[in-house]
C-alpha cells in the first residue's frame, strides 16, 4: 500500500503521515464475550435437541407399528401353514 493513498485517509501530511508498526494481542482481539449471541445460541442448541428427541420419537413409534404389523403377518402366515 502507498503512503500518499493513507496519508489523506488519515489526514495527515509528512512526517505524522508516516506508517509505525503497532503490536497488538490478536487473541485478546479476536475474543470478544458476548453474553446475548452465547445466550441465543443456547436457546438454539436447546431447540435442535428438542427436535431431533420428536423425530427419533417419531421414528420409534414408526418401527414399533411396523413391527406390530410384521407380527401380525407371520403369525397369520403360521395360522394358514398348519
């Protein structure tokens, strides 16, 4: 990057104008607590566990009818073979 191309950003001219390394923590930076994001995202992880328990429920309740019916077949299939 230019100089000249920062120096009217900053709106600074010369030797204040000049670029300086400054040292900063990137963690300390990047770490940022933000207690209604974590608390939404809280809410949110409950509500997909919620879910998944009523899809699973739902998958149960499926296979034990299926199952039932599966019975129900075999034992009139063993009725008609005796």
């Amino acid at each position: 990057v230019r100089r000249n191309f920062l120096s009217y950003l900053r709106e600074r001219a010369g030797k204040s104008a000049r670029l300086v390394a400054r040292d900063f923590d990137r963690v300390a930076v990047n770490n940022v607590h933000d207690a209604k994001a974590e608390a939404e995202a809280e809410r949110l992880k409950e509500e997909a566990a919620q879910a998944a328990a009523e899809k699973q429920a739902e998958k149960e309740a499926a296979q034990a009818e299926l199952d039932a019916k599966a019975a129900e077949v075999e034992a009139a299939h063993k009725s008609n073979e005796v």
